[in-house]
C-alpha cells in the first residue's frame, strides 16, 4: 500500500531552510510514502466572513489535506511561535465550523533553525494548535534540527550520517503512526 503524504512547508521564502529540510525528509522516506506540497503561500487572510462562500485557494487547501493520507509540517519557528502564515493557513483548513479539514488525520511537526533550540518552542505551539484540531500527531521521535548549510544541499541530500540516519528513523516512526492511524480512524467521506 501506497500512503499519500501532503507536506505543509510554514515558511514562504523563497530560500527557505524548511523547504531544504522538506527535500531530504522526503528522500529519505520509506518508499510507501508518496509527497506533494501543499502550498499556503496564495492564501488570503482568513476571516469568517468567507465561511459562506470559500475563495478557491480556501477550497483547493481543503481538498488538498481531505485527499492525502498525513500531512507532515515542516516549519520554521518565528519569534518562538510558529509563523503566521502557517497557522493562517491552519485556520483557514479547520472552518467553516464543523468542516475541519484536520479530524482524525495523522500529522508529524518537524522543523529546522540556525539557533540551538531548532524550533523546538514553534512545535509545542504547533502541537497544541494540532490537538485542538483532532490530528491525531506523531508525538516521538521529536526533531529539532540546527540547520548548518553543509549538511543539507538544496537537492536534499544529508552529507552528515547520522543527521542522515535520524531523519530516515523519522520518516519510518512517521510511516508506523500512519498506517496505526488509519486502522483505528477510517478517512472521513467528504
Ligand atoms: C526568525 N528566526 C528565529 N529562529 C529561531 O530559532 N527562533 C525564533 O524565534 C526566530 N524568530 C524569527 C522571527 C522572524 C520574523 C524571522 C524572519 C526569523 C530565524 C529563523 O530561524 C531563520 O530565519 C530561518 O532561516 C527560518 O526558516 P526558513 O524561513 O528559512 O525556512
């Protein structure tokens, strides 16, 4: 079985450290996980004021996450949260009331920084925004990556193996809680 993983990248630059760190998660990853990026970048900010009438980057956000199997975060920590634009974009997935795209879909939080901590305090933040919206998350092997432009090309390839061989246990731990997921909550219909 093939399991369809949407990729959430929280960052919008264009040189993005995150979307580098996306690249090799997905290089590494058991071949049972199949990715596409779902973009956050075109979103308006939301307001419930669209709840009547979604604009088309609302919608296609939500049938993007309604379509895959997982989605994985990988996201950069701004000011110790997460960035706005992802939990913009969260928002926008988890309405209109009682239409929230995350019910019962298994999620991982992984993220990348220069500093030490690397993102640590962006996914306690992420997490609890996570519980709040029923996604089942992966809650170990943690990962907080310290970003030194040496281990990750731009093509995602690690030059450092252990770097290497813990991302890859990463996406295993990802692919179990997938499929563990799956076997007790059933996809929802729409
Ligand atoms: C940062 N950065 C940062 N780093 C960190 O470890 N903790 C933090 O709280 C912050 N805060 C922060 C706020 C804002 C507004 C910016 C722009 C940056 C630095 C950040 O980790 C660095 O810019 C990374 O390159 C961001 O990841 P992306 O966007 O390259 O994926």
């Amino acid at each position: 079985t093939k399991y369809k993983v949407g990729y959430i990248v929280g960052s919008l630059a264009t040189h993005s450290i995150n979307r580098t760190l996306s690249q090799a998660l997905i290089r590494l990853a058991p071949p049972d996980l199949e990715f596409d990026e779902i973009p956050i970048k075109d979103l308006p900010l939301y307001s419930y004021d669209y709840d009547s009438d979604f604009p088309v980057e609302g919608r296609k956000l939500k049938s993007s996450i309604i379509s895959v199997d997982a989605i994985l975060f990988v996201t950069p920590e701004y000011n110790r949260s997460i960035p706005g634009a992802l939990k913009n974009a969260i928002d926008w997935a988890s309405r209109p009331w009682g239409d929230n795209s995350f019910t019962h879909k298994p999620s991982a939080v992984i993220g990348a920084s220069p500093g030490a901590i690397g993102t640590a305090i962006a996914q306690q933040s992420l997490r609890s925004v996570l519980s709040y919206c029923n996604s089942p998350q992966m809650n170990a092997p943690e990962a907080y990556i310290r970003f030194r432009p040496e281990v990750f090309t731009e093509d995602g390839q690690v030059t450092n193996s252990d770097t290497e061989e813990f991302l890859r246990r990463f996406m295993e731990e990802f692919r179990d809680h997938i499929v563990r997921v799956l076997s007790v909550l059933p996809p929802r219909e729409t």
